[in-house]
C-alpha cells in the first residue's frame, strides 16, 4: 500500500505520480518532448510503488510561453531549482536521450549542493564527453522534422498536422540547439551509480556509446539491452519500471 506523499509545493509543470517514501524518481524526457508522453512510463514506475515526478521543459505544455534553456546544463539547474529535492531523500534520476544528458547535469549540481542522488538510469543516450566529437543535430525546419522521422516515436499521421508542428518544431529546435552547445570531458564524474540502458536495434545509439557512460561514475555502472529502437521503453514499460524500481 502506498504511503501519504509527502507534500511539496509543486510548479504546475512537474507531473507527480506518488509512491512510496523515499522513492523518489526523477524523469526527464528526450530533446522536444513533453511530460505527457511518459505518462504510461510514471504509472508503470508507481504501480511498483515509486514516486514519480516528470519534468516539462520549455516550450511546451505549461511552459510553451517560456523562453528556451541556452544550455543543457541550464535546463539542469531549472528542474533543480524547481523543488526541495533534499526533503525527499536521495533520488534517482531516468533520462531518456537528451533527457540523461540533463540528468548527469543536475547530479552533477545536485552532489554541489548537498542534494543525495542515488543514481542515473541514462536511456537510449550517448554519453555526455561523446556529445561534442558527433554531428550537430539539425535546427531547421525540414532537418528537424527528418530526424524526428528517423528517430520514430512520433505519429507519422501528427506530422501532417500543420498544427502540431507548429508546437512540436519550436520545442525540438530549442532542445536541439542546446544539445548542441553542450561538452563535457570525460574526466567529469559523479558520484551516482549510472545504468546506461537501450534498444538492440537503435541505429542512433549504440552499444559502444552507452558504454562509454562507464567513465562518467565513481559508483556502479551497468548496461542492459532491451529488444526494439530509440524508444524501445514503449514496448517494454513494466519491464524497464521494474528494473529502475529495484535498485
């Protein structure tokens, strides 16, 4: 049975999904997506009794009227800031994509300020010191919605939709640029356990570049493969719940 939430005083923008004391699981979702598609993710990870909280980024949803993040590691310090994270414990944090990349940054700003994190669960993501040696990510119109099509995950009949692109295209463009400026050396380390994990067939982010997540830690690293593409957690939401609920 699950407990009493603890009560914090949330911004609109954070969706919680409550679960256990001292489970506290923060995700943040990949570059131009909103809090609304991990929904089914927050229920799968509360239904193993794990209190969830989803990030929205700018530029979307709640916050469409908010100016976009420079920098990867500002959206970092935004969710932060956002919440009295140490009341809640050590967290975990589960980033998919680019959303890994902002989780290492805010445990990296998490352990400055005195804030436990316990560990990183970095889906379908290159590690943060490959970022700057790969090809930028496009930010025009027609590059954006060629990589969204080749990435999958998204309706192919949504983007038809003249409407929902006018939403969607400024929201990846402003995570794309972002992604973009970010670096990081690979002697950057946290103290957090990371657990790099990803789709078998995901052309985008291979074995090789979770791999290389291994030398982000001063804790545990582990790897684990999951059957199916970039967004491979879909097809497999209680088994990858279950997985970042038993640690």
């Amino acid at each position: 049975m699950i407990g009493e939430p603890q009560q914090l005083d949330l911004a609109p923008w954070i969706k919680r999904f409550p679960g256990e004391p001292g489970t506290a699981t923060i995700v943040f979702p990949h570059a131009g997506g909103a809090a609304a598609a991990y929904r089914n993710f927050a229920r799968a990870l509360t239904a193993h009794g794990v209190d969830t909280f989803i990030m929205q980024y700018p530029q979307r949803g709640e916050r469409l009227a908010d100016p976009p993040a420079e920098s990867v590691t500002d959206l970092a310090r935004d969710m932060l800031d956002a919440v009295d994270w140490a009341g809640l414990g050590p967290v975990r944090l589960f980033g998919h994509c680019m959303g890994a990349l902002v989780g290492f940054e805010f445990a990296r700003l998490a352990e400055q300020r005195g804030v436990g994190v316990r560990e990183l669960w970095a889906s379908a993501s290159q590690a943060p010191a490959t970022v700057a040696g790969s090809r930028p990510v496009p930010t025009t119109d027609s590059g954006l919605l060629a990589d969204i099509v080749d990435l999958g995950g998204t309706d192919a009949s949504l983007l038809d939709d003249e409407d929902f692109l006018e939403l969607l295209l400024p929201a990846v463009r402003s995570d794309y640029r972002a992604f973009n400026r970010y670096t990081c050396g690979r002697e950057v380390r946290v103290a957090a356990d990371i657990h790099a994990v990803g789709g078998r067939s995901d052309h985008r982010v291979e074995p090789d570049l979770l791999r290389a997540w291994e030398c982000h830690t001063d804790g545990v690293f582990t790897l684990t493969m999951f059957d199916g593409g970039h967004f491979y957690v879909d097809d497999h939401l209680d088994e990858v719940a279950e997985l970042v609920s038993c640690t």
